[in-house]
C-alpha cells in the first residue's frame, strides 16, 4: 500500500467518523414541542379507534351490514 492510499483511508475515515459525530448530534436534537404534538395526536387517534370498534361491533350495525348483504 502506497503513501497515497494510506492517506486517502485516513481522509476518508476522518469524514467518517465526523459525519458520524454529527448525526448522533442531530438525532439527539428532537423538538419537544413536536413530541408533544405528536403524542395528542396519537391520544385522539386512540379515541377514534375505540369509537369505531364500539360502532362495528354494536349489533344493530352488524344486522344493517348483514341486510345490506341480502
């Protein structure tokens, strides 16, 4: 392995380690208020599905749903 090579490992493994750095950086860097936002959203998501699940398993939409059928 020549000099070259060995310098361009070196260069090359320098911006490795330092794109690296920066990524752990950022990822680490997350907006709390956009957590927040996220995790409301998330609770009325929740609240739809069991709204829904209450509907689809009510027995009255199942008899509409099984004389749409027919």
């Amino acid at each position: 392995m020549g000099p070259f090579e060995i310098a361009a490992i070196a260069i090359i493994g320098a911006f490795s380690v330092s794109a690296y750095k920066e990524y752990n950086k950022r990822k680490g860097d997350v907006d709390s208020g956009e957590v927040d936002a996220l995790k409301a959203e998330l609770v009325k998501l929740q609240e739809r599905v069991a709204t829904l699940e209450t509907i689809v398993t009510d027995k009255s939409y199942q008899l509409g749903e099984q004389i749409n059928k027919l």
